[in-house]
C-alpha cells in the first residue's frame, strides 16, 4: 500500500477507535478522554496493531496538544482568579510546590528515579488535576458558585496557567545536572521575554488583526487568521528551544482579553475537539494492557497514594486560608486526581528522557484511574457529609470549622434585613431597601465581594451562608426578613433550615434557580418564591396585554393568580415519577429518611396544618406515600395523615428523634382552642439561668415549654430539670390569653407578635403581611402532665 494513503487508512482507524471509545465512555458516564485512551490502546502496537505509520499519527497528534493549550489559553479566565484570588494564587501556588517537592522526596527515597531532576519531574505530572472532570461534575451538581466550586476552579485555573512554565522549564530540565541551573534560568529569561512580547502584541497587534479577520464576515478566513497565528507563534518558541505547546498558550493568552476571544473559541474548538482526540487516542496506542494487567495491584497502590497524598497537601492549604473544614475536604477530594494535561507533560519527558518506559506506562495508568474514580467520589461527598453530621463528635468537628471569616463590627443588631449573595440580585436588592433607609447585613463567601462592600462601607459577614455560624453573626434570630440570592440550589436549601432553626417565623423571600425547586423551596419554609424566567415572562405578557388595552387591575390580578400558584400555569408539565426522582436526590442531600407512622398514632386523622410538625419537632415533611402505593409530593397543609403512611421527612438527628416521640403519642400535641409562639428569651428575662421547674410556667399560667431551640440544637419536649438561657428560643403553647401573658412575663416590653387562632390568620396575613402569625392547632391526644416531674411540667 502506499505510504501516503497508509497514513490516511491509518488516521481513519485511530479516529473511528476514538470515536467509539468516546461513545462507550459516554454511555458509561465517564470522561470520554478515557475513552480516546481505550480506543488507542486497542488499535495501537500493543493491541491489535492495527496502526503501522505511528510515528506520523503521533506527529499528527502534536497538533492536537497545540490546540488543547491554545484553547486553554483563550478560556483563560482572570475573572475567575480575582474571585478567590488568595486561595487561587497563594494556595494553587504552594500545593503545586509542595506536591512537587513531597513526590521528589519520595521518588528518590523509593528508588523510582534516578536523579532529583526526574523527581522534579513526575512532581510537576501529579500537582495537576482535570480541569475538565472537575467541571463537568461542578456543572452535573450545580456547583460552579459554591465555595467548595469556586476553589477548585481558581486553583485549577492556577495549575493551567503553571502547565505554561512547566512546559518551558521541561528541555532544560534534559541537560547534566551541573547546567540544570543556568538552562533553566535561560528558559525562563526566554519565557519572560516571549510574555513581554506577547503582551505587547496583544494590545497593539492582535486586536487590529483581529478586527480586520472579522471585517471580512468570513468564518473561513478567521479561523485561518487564527490557526496560522497559533501555529505561527508555537513554532516561533519551538525555534527559540521552548516547545511548541508552550507557545500555543501564549497565543492562547494573547488573544484571550481582546473581545473576540468567545469568537475565536467558538471557530476553533472543532479543530481542537478532533485533533485532542488523536492526541490522547496517540497516547493510548503507547500503553501496553498487558504491561497494565500485570502491574495492576502496583497501579491501585499509586493510585491510593496518589488520592491521599494529594488530599493531605490541599485540604491543609485551604484551611490554612481560613475557609470551613468542609470546604477544605471537599476541595482536598475534589483534587485529588492527575489531570488529562499530565499527559502532554509525560509524552514529553518520556521523549526527552526524563522517565523510562516503565515509569512512562505507570504515570499514564495511574492517571486514567483516577480520572474514573473522580466523578465517583464527588458524587459520593454529599453522603459522607450527612453521614459524618449524624455522628455527634464529627459534626461538632465539621462544624467547627464553618464559622465566619470576617465579622466587622458595629453590625445592625435588631429589626434589619439580611441578605444572603451579592450577585446581581442581591445588588438590586440591598439598592431598593437602602433607598428606604433599612438597616441590612449582607452575607457572602466571594473575596472579591467582601473587598467591594469593605470599601463601600456596606455591613456584611464574610462566609458561607448556609452555616449555622454564619447566619448567627449575622443576627438572622433579630432580624426582619432575610433574602436568598445564592447561585447553587444546595446552599440555598440549607440556608433556609438553618435560618428558621434560629427565627423559626422568618420572613424568608427566595430567588429559585431551577423552576423544580419552586415546591421544594415552599416546603422547606420559605415564604416566597421568585423564578427570574416566570417573573421576566411575566412582565412581558403585562405590557403587551396592556397595550392591547386590557385594563390594569385585570393584568395584576391574572398576574398574582399566577403568583400565589407557583407558577405552575407556566411551569412545563412533569411526571409524577420526574417529580418524585427530583424530590427524592433533593432530600438525599438534606439528611432525610421515610418514617413509617406507628399503629394507633396520635397523629392519624390530622391534616398536616393541625399536627404542626415543623414548629413541634424542628423536621420538614416532603413527602407522604400511603399503604396503596399512592404518593403525595410537597403535600398541602390541608391534607390528612392517615394509618399506615410513610412520610419523607428532613431534619436534623434530634428533631428526627422529636418526631419518632410525637407520632408515638409520648409527647403532648397542644390543646384545642391553643396557640404556639416561638420566643426569644432576652438577656433581662427572669428566667434566664434558671430551671422550668424552678420558674413553673406552666402553674403560673398553664403554658407548656414544648421545646428550646440553642444555637441550632432542638430540644425537644424539656423536662423540669432543663435549664433555660438568654438568647433561647422557646416554643411556648397555650390558650391565647395565658401565652400573651407569659411572653409578656417572660421578654418584658419585647412582644409584638400576634397570636391568633387559625380562622383569622389567613385574613390578617392579607391586611397585614408584615405580622408574625402563630396558628391554632387542634387537639387529638390531650396529653396533661400531673406533677413537676412530668416530661411536660414546665
């Protein structure tokens, strides 16, 4: 056959190995890159031999490698830097040190080298991780602004920008080690000088080239424009004794703060798609499975080290960057694999002799495995944190390191409105209420936030709203109303039970991210639901009904009709099994489990308004399923607890425990014709320092304690000998005339909120939406405690 079509033949049986290894990866759930590596390895020598000109295609693939690091330099994001640029700069920074040193130190001491030179090397392979598992698995969750997100992908944009110099240091690195010194300092003095070049040309140069290419609107000619100058600028450095990658990332850089960067991105990630799948398919033909099968327990043994080694160097880092301990671990397992760019720095070394063969095929096993394991062990994450929260000593560990970051003085301190993420919406939000001179306190986790309302004098606690620490420094127990405008619906979630464990009446307002999480979000306890597309939906069709002259007050009723139904006559329509499925991962995540209602329970024949579950027990109720089979979703406060139903409930391992101890019939469900008030016991109060039986609430005015809420923690259902402190929340009950004179007792010259039975709050929450009301509930059991021993004698 012919050299030339040879070649051809071959490029079309590396691109169709690719291709279906991709799509298995794919079917599989896996990055597909692993699935090039499979494809190559089955076409490759080692396999079925399939390729014979290897030695074109790996030089074909080169191109590959060129685009990979010129995309890379065009997404470059300094944006994203300046939002965690502390943890990004000097924590990226020092992780890929000291995972450079720590691999060099243990590389020599093992014998897996034979010079530090190469230790240095296979350091700077392991400090990388996969920018692109990393973020399709962010994405997946909705993870990209948490803090935990926000940290792994300043880091890796860290470690993107360190592959560059890596890549320019990596020829010198081939010199005896007495010229080491002087060739590395010689390549990056040429590094230095190239940047200061490119930095020149692309605000001189580049920009007016261009503006010229798109002058033209001819797709074609861009993306000619643009290959040429990638090419152009790799073999420039490629001449100048850097590689050519290095230069692709320069060009990259260059053009990636001129406007037409997303243009240039768009053009050209075909060219770079295909040509990174015949890089990493060139890369699989180089592993040999037999090789790989015979040294597979040597390749888990890498791999174990590889993850622990990794994730004792990170997670010490961001914590030593004052950031909570679950974010640190998060981050610390999140980066615990080898990137897919550690495979451009390990074809290099292995040609330029830095490592053997066998060290060659062990990096390239090593680092497929972990980039499986990856997508496993973040998905695994959330199940470990609810775990180890059910774990007393580990949730008080874990929680000890969610405490703010910042809490500047002089914070408004009563009656303010807190809001909960400075994006955009909380901009607005924090604008409306300033220009009606309310007293706010903004929370948020973003450095380059909490610098912007430092100099604008604007209150503000710095860290993550969704820890119980953090909403406590904001003073979420004396405020008004509290505003949620986070970006990941997990934060969102928690940020709401945490704020009612502390104001269990607060006035919550949420801007819902997803249009399934709208019902979600009612149930957990907020008071309002705002879904940016249904309200912009909204606001169009009011503008144009109005100018066919349909008279206002119709619109705003239509429009709040709409409103008051959750949207749901503008919400797509789902299955009831969508529904469920989304219900069921949602509540995964919160600390839920089904409860099955004992036989003969008091609960059994009360609808879910009447047995006040959350206000009782501290739990939320998400679901119910009945003895048929049939299963309620975010059930209605009308519906009806019958025998034998299993119910879906969220709450902490305490208000779990409360719940078990009310459907039982062990504890008291208030009296008919009674109300229950949640009160603050305020640091003056006469019973603060003091027992409930020595301060006997009930005698006094026939009021029962039903439970204590304590920095979070729910104590369900006191007994005589539990003592009272200021600044507990008390879950009072009782007739209407006792309760408002034990509060007044009680917080003397602090009660302001109505206590009203349930018939008349739903006409005074229309007169008066600002009102705190506490409804009725109705008596099944009756439970009466006899003596001051009794469980309910407080």
């Amino acid at each position: 056959m012919q050299e030339d079509f040879r070649l051809i033949v071959d490029l079309v049986v590396v691109f169709a190995a690719a291709a279906g290894g991709g799509l298995l990866a794919a079917l599989l759930r896996q990055p597909v890159l692993l699935g090039y590596l499979l494809g190559g390895a089955i076409v490759g020598p080692a396999g079925l031999g399939l390729v014979k000109e290897l030695v074109q295609v790996e030089t074909l693939a080169q191109f590959g490698a060129a685009f990979l690091l010129f995309a890379l330099g065009v997404e470059f994001s300094f944006s994203e830097l300046k939002k965690v640029q502390g943890i990004s700069l000097g924590g990226g920074g020092l992780q890929i040190l000291s995972t450079i040193l720590v691999t060099t130190l243990v590389a020599i001491g093992v014998g897996w080298v034979e010079s530090p030179t190469q230790g240095v090397f296979l350091g700077a392979i392991l400090s990388l991780s996969s920018t692109a598992v990393v973020l399709k698995c962010l994405m997946e969750k909705g993870e990209t602004e948490t803090a935990h997100g926000r940290v792994m992908l300043g880091i890796l944009v860290v470690q993107d920008l360190a592959l560059g110099l890596m890549l320019a240091v990596l020829p010198a690195l081939n010199r005896p080690s007495e010229e080491i010194g002087v060739a590395v300092g010689i390549a990056l003095l040429k590094t230095a000088l190239i940047a200061g070049g490119a930095i020149v040309a692309g605000i001189w140069l580049i920009p007016p080239l261009l503006r010229l290419l798109a002058k033209t609107e001819s797709r074609e000619l861009f993306l000619l424009g643009v290959v040429a100058l990638c090419l152009g600028i790799a073999l420039l450095t490629e001449y100048l004794g850097l590689s050519i990658e290095m230069g692709a990332f320069i060009a990259g850089l260059m053009i990636s703060e001129v406007e037409y960067a997303d243009q240039t991105l768009t053009y050209v990630e075909p060219i770079r798609d295909i040509f990174a799948s015949l890089f990493f398919a060139a890369i699989g033909m180089l592993i040999d499975p037999v090789f790989i099968w015979n040294n597979l327990e040597l390749i888990l043994g890498l791999v174990t080290l590889v993850f622990i080694g990794k994730f004792l160097i990170v997670t010490p880092l961001v914590r030593a960057f004052r950031y909570p301990l679950k974010t640190s671990l998060i981050v610390g397992l999140g980066l615990a694999q080898i990137g897919e760019f550690s495979f451009v720095l390990a074809s290099k070394g292995q040609v330029l002799g830095l490592v053997s063969r066998r060290v060659y095929l062990l990096i390239l096993g090593t680092t497929a495995v972990t980039l499986v394991i990856t997508p496993f062990v973040l998905r695994l994450v959330p199940q470990l944190v609810i775990w180890a929260d059910a774990v007393p000593w580990l949730k008080a560990w874990l929680d000890g390191g969610e405490e703010p970051m910042e809490v500047p003085e002089n914070l408004p301190t009563q009656g303010h409105l807190v809001i909960c993420g400075y994006g955009g919406v909380g901009r607005n939000i924090l604008q409306l209420l300033q220009s009606h001179d309310q007293p706010v306190v903004v929370i948020d986790q973003s450095e380059q936030v909490i610098q912007q309302l430092r100099e604008e004098g604007i209150p503000y606690v710095y860290g993550n709203a969704a820890s119980l620490h953090v909403l406590e420094a904001a003073g979420v127990s004396q405020a008004k109303g509290l505003a949620i405008a986070l970006p990941d619906p997990m934060s969102i979630r928690l940020t709401i039970k945490r704020s009612l464990e502390l104001a269990p009446d607060l006035d919550i307002v949420v801007r819902a991210t997803q249009d399934k999480d709208i019902e979600l979000l009612y149930q957990l306890g907020a008071k309002e639901v705002v879904q940016p597309e249904f309200e912009a939906s909204l606001e169009l069709s009011s503008h144009l009904l109005t100018g066919l002259g349909i008279p206002l007050p119709i619109i705003q009723r239509e429009v709040q009709q709409i409103r008051s139904s959750h949207y749901l006559d503008l919400r797509p329509e789902r299955s009831p099994s969508q529904v469920s499925h989304d219900l069921e991962v949602a509540a995964r995540d919160m600390n839920s489990k089904w409860v099955t209602l004992p036989d003969g329970s008091p609960l059994a024949g009360m609808t879910l308004e009447e047995t006040n579950l959350r206000r009782l027990t501290g739990v939320t109720l998400m679901a119910i399923r009945r003895k048929h089979g049939e299963e309620i979703d975010y059930p209605e406060p009308q519906t009806i607890i019958e025998e034998g139903d299993r119910l879906l409930v969220v709450g902490e391992p305490n208000e779990l425990v409360a719940l078990a101890e009310l459907a039982r019939g062990e504890a008291a469900i208030p009296a008919e014709n009674a109300s229950c008030q949640w009160l603050l016991v305020p640091d003056d109060s006469p019973v603060a320092g003091k027992t409930l039986a020595d301060v006997h609430i009930r005698k006094q005015f026939g009021v029962l304690v039903q439970a204590i809420r304590r920095e979070g923690k729910f104590i369900n259902f006191p007994h005589g000998e539990s003592d009272l402190q200021a600044g507990d929340r008390l879950l009072l009950c009782g007739k209407f005339h006792a309760l408002t004179e034990a509060s007044r007792w009680i917080a003397p010259g602090r009660v302001e909120n109505a206590i009203l039975p349930v018939s008349v709050a739903s006409q005074v929450t229309a007169q008066f939406p600002e009102a705190t009301i506490v409804a009725a509930v109705k008596d099944v059991t009756a439970v009466e405690a006899g003596s001051e021993e009794s469980p309910l004698s407080a």
